[in-house]
C-alpha cells in the first residue's frame, strides 16, 4: 500500500511543482505568455481548418464514390437485362441458364462479386423461376428497409451504406438495389455490394499527410514566433532592467540605440527621460544642498545676535522687580519667547545635521528604565502644573542596550512632553519592557486623541494636530519629528496609536544590539492597549490627585 502511494504522491508532487512553475513563468515572462498564446490560437486555427478540410474531402470523395455506384450499377443492370431479353428460354434449365449469365455479366460490368439475387414476394409462383442467389459477403448486410423501398418502386435504384469485408478487415462499402424482369419467372430484387477501400485508403493518406503537414506547420509557428517574440521582447526586456537599475538610483544607465524603428524611438525616448531625470534629481540633490546649508549658516549666524538678545534679556530679567509691573512682564515675556528661540535654533540645527547625513552616534551600554525614571523624576512638576499624575511601569527582565543616552532621553522627553501638553490632567504612564532582542518604552496618556489622519501626520516637520492650542513646554514644532530621525539612528521604531478621545500611545522599540535589522525586531510592549476605553491606569483611579508619581519598578 505505501509502495505504490509514494509514486503516486511524488507523481503529484511533480505535477503540483511543474503547474506552480509554469504559474510563475506565465505571470512574470511576457515573452512565455506570448508565445504560449500565439501557439495555442496557431494550434486552434490548425485544427479548426484540418477539420474543416477532412470534412468536405471526405464528404466529396464519399459523394463522388455513391455517383460512381450507381452509375456502375446501372450500366450493369441495364446490360443484364438485355441479355435476358435477348434470350428465348422457356424451361426451367434454360430459364436458369439465362440467369446466371445475366449474373456473370453483372459482376463482369460492375466490377463487384458481391451479388445478391432474391425473387421478388409479390410475383406469381412459376416453376421454371430460378432460386435466389447471395454472396456470403453480402450476409445480413441488406437491410429490410432497402429491400422494401426497391420491391416498392420498379425501375428505380436505391441504395445504403454498409461494412462489408477486404481481405478480413472491415471496410466501408455501399449496397445498391434494383430490379430485373426475367420473362416467364416474374421481377426478382438485384443488389450489387460495392467495397470503397480504395477511397478509404485516399482518406486516410490525406489525413495522415494533412496531420504531418499541420505538425510540421506548428513547429515551423514556433520557431518562428520565437525568434520574432525574441526580437521584440528582448528590447522591452532592456527596457524593464534599464528602468529597474533607474529606479534604484543608477542615474547614468541608458538603453542603446538602434536603427531608426519604433524600438529605436522607445530607447531614444527613455534616454530622453532619464536625461531629464537625472536633471531634476540634481538640480532638486543642489537645492536640498543649498536648503541645509542655508539652514545651518542661519542658524549659526543666528547664535551671536541671539546670545547677546539672550545676556542683555538675563541682566533685565535680574532687575525685573525693580520695573514698572508692566516692564517686569514684558521682560518675562522676552525671556520665555528667547529660550524658545533658542530651542528652536537648535532643533533646526539637529535636523539639518540629519539632512545632511553628518550624524553620528555616541553609544554606550544604558539601562533604560534609569533613564526613563530620570526623564520622568524631572518632568514631574511640569506634570504637576498641568494636574497629570505619572506612572513608571517597569515589570523587570531589563539589560542594558547600546544607545545614545542624550538622544535616548532626547526621544522620552519630547514623548512625555507631548503626553502632557495634549493628556488634559489626565495620567499618563510610562512603560519599560524587553525581550531577548529589544527594549520598549511606550508612553500612553488618556486624552485628546487623535483621528487616523492626524495620526498619519503626527511625525511631519512643524505640524500640529491643533494648531490653536496653547503650548505648555514652548515647543518647536520639530520634537517628534527629530525624535524619529533618532529612532532611525539607532536601527529602531518609533509606533503610534491613536483614537479621537481615547488618548494615544507613542511606542519606541530599540535593538539591544547595533546592526539588527529592524523588520526582525518583535517589540516586548503592545502598541495598542488592552482597555483603549479606560480614562486611566486601575492603579492610579483611586489614588488622590496631589500624588506627581507613582513608580513601579521591580528589578529582575
């Protein structure tokens, strides 16, 4: 039983194999789906016209052959009786005498041995009627019907087709029947068995030729689809890999150009297109040049004036109790909008480090639940401002990670303040997790929210989900986009959920190792939360609304 379902199995793995490689093949090969279709219909059109020629030969030949017959039987028929006619027989022996002269002259002009001879039921008894006469090749192959149409209709010819016998194989042959008037015996029934074996053998050659030719003809298709496919595919082909290589960032491959046909036109105008491509690239490549340095020089220019604005604003900002309560506020106000200035200056100066590719990463083993209690131990009072409660969560396992510390806190920093500035009092907590291969930390708050689109933008550069909300922390509008950029850095991700009045969660997942591909990384913490309807962690409902943190961190 196993020995013969092993065969059977391998016989369907090959054919489930063959059928998922001819899938392939007809899905990515233009050129296979070419010829393919251009046999198939080649093959269909084939058949469609061999069927069509076989048929009407066959019908003409088969035609041509009952006309021949019938002519034969007639001629036959017509001789005989005028032997019987010209004969003056008047007894029996005479009467079958004449008979069988009448038969040998039968066969003689009709060329067939096979006679059948029968006395028709109607005619008078007469004693000097001869028997009836059968070839034994023409046993059982009268039909009645025929018998009955030639006893009913004197002097005309019928006929049906039958298989008689050649040499012991069965051929195709017609029966005709007629009537002979035999004076002093009555009308006997006359049928002639004609073999078409001949005409069977011409069939058959001309199919036979007609199967070879149309073979042949196939082949001769292929051949010739294939090396036409091959000449046309084969530019297009070109064309595919020359526009592959382009999109990956080869600028400077182009197709060659041949003759002056349609194929040359496509090259000169793909050419004609990565031309102005790469132009564009360049020209917008000199632009982002021009954007970043621009950026950094102003930035840079920015630094003396501000750092004057910002001396003279501290010597003013010392004095301020001795101003008018107006004068105080003004100079408070200079001070706030000048550190603000300053942030921004250097956000702007970080991004364009990042444009400009010249970042590079200080990293040394750190313990990031340290880190992330640092972070928040700091901003509690800024929490406390805004009458939101924070949370560290840190259920163990923890190892330390090779990160850039500053950029790490950098990252929880602009997360936390965000939870603060948009969590509406409410609490906000900050969770630390890892696995074997990474470390998380994700901030949730249970505010505002935000919808799928505002969530789609929340990383862009200076854009805010509602830009008529006052700022607490004075940010720049470039926080969480920076903080991406160090997320990319450092080989991580940085995941949001959102939902309208549900608050948000912000998840940084980072590898514990420089170099992990950050597909293959599996964050420890869920980006979406488990109860997205709470207004707040269960731990901390019930706690009284003076309390800043509350920290939970159980070493492993």
């Amino acid at each position: 039983m196993s020995a013969a379902a092993n065969p059977a199995a391998a016989v369907a793995r090959w054919a489930r194999d063959r059928g998922r490689r001819l899938g392939t093949a007809w899905r990515r090969s233009l050129q296979f789906r070419t010829v393919l279709i251009t046999l198939g219909l080649s093959t269909l059109a084939i058949l469609v016209i061999g069927f069509t020629i076989s048929f009407t030969v066959a019908s003409n030949l088969f035609q041509a052959q009952v006309e021949r017959v019938l002519a034969s039987s007639a001629t036959a028929d017509a001789a005989a009786q005028a032997a019987i006619f010209a004969s003056d027989a008047a007894d029996r022996a005479s009467v079958q005498a004449v008979t069988n002269s009448a038969i040998r002259t039968i066969i003689s002009v009709s060329g067939s041995a096979d006679i059948a001879v029968f006395r028709t039921p109607d005619t008078a008894p007469s004693s000097i009627a001869p028997p009836d006469f059968l070839s034994p090749d023409l046993a059982g192959k009268i039909s009645p019907e025929l018998r009955e149409r030639v006893q009913e209709n004197p002097g005309d010819q019928f006929w049906q087709s039958v298989e008689l016998e050649d040499d012991g194989d069965p051929v195709p042959g017609i029966v005709v029947g007629s009537d002979l008037e035999i004076p002093g015996a009555g009308r006997y029934e006359v049928y002639i068995g004609y073999d078409l074996a001949e005409a069977d053998r011409t069939l058959s050659f001309m199919q036979l030729t007609g199967v070879i030719g149309a073979v042949a003809l196939i082949a001769m298709l292929s051949a010739i689809t294939l090396i036409v496919v091959r000449w046309v595919i084969e530019p297009i082909q070109a064309v595919a890999a020359t526009s592959r290589r382009l999109a990956a960032g080869d600028l400077g491959v182009r197709l060659p150009v041949r003759g002056e046909d349609e194929l040359a036109a496509l090259a000169e105008s793909f050419n004609g297109m990565a031309d102005t491509l790469q132009a564009r690239i360049g020209e917008l490549a000199e632009l982002s040049v021009m954007q970043q340095r621009f950026v950094s020089d102003v930035s840079h220019e920015l630094r003396t004036p501000l750092t004057t604005i910002r001396l003279a604003g501290d010597v003013l900002y010392g004095q301020r109790e001795d101003f008018p309560p107006a004068t105080a506020r003004t100079v408070e106000l200079l001070r706030t909008q000048t550190e603000r200035f300053e942030n921004l200056l250097a956000d702007l100066l970080e991004i364009s480090r990042y444009d400009a590719g010249s970042v590079e990463l200080e990293t040394e083993p750190t313990n990031l639940v340290h880190l992330a209690g640092e972070t928040v131990e700091s901003m509690h009072s800024l929490a406390l401002e805004r009458g939101s409660e924070l949370r560290l969560d840190a259920p163990g396992g923890h190892l330390d990670a090779d990160v850039d510390p500053r950029r790490i806190r950098r990252i929880v920093r602009n997360l936390v303040g965000n939870a603060i500035e948009h969590g509406e009092g409410r609490p906000i907590v900050v969770s630390v997790d890892s696995n074997a291969g990474a470390v998380a930390i994700a901030v949730r708050d249970y505010g505002l929210g935000m919808s799928d689109d505002e969530a789609e933008r929340v990383f862009d550069r200076f854009w805010r989900a509602d830009p008529s909300r006052r700022r607490t922390l004075g940010g720049t509008g470039l926080g969480l986009a920076i903080s991406l950029e160090d997320t990319v850095a450092h080989g991580g991700t940085l995941d949001v959920w959102s939902e309208r009045g549900r608050g948000t969660v912000f998840r940084l997942t980072l590898p514990r190792q420089g170099g992990a591909d950050p597909a293959t990384i599996v964050s420890p913490l869920a980006l979406e939360p488990d109860d997205p309807a709470a207004t707040g962690p269960a731990a901390i409902r019930s706690v009284p609304t003076d309390t800043s943190v509350i920290e939970e961190v159980h070493d492993a």
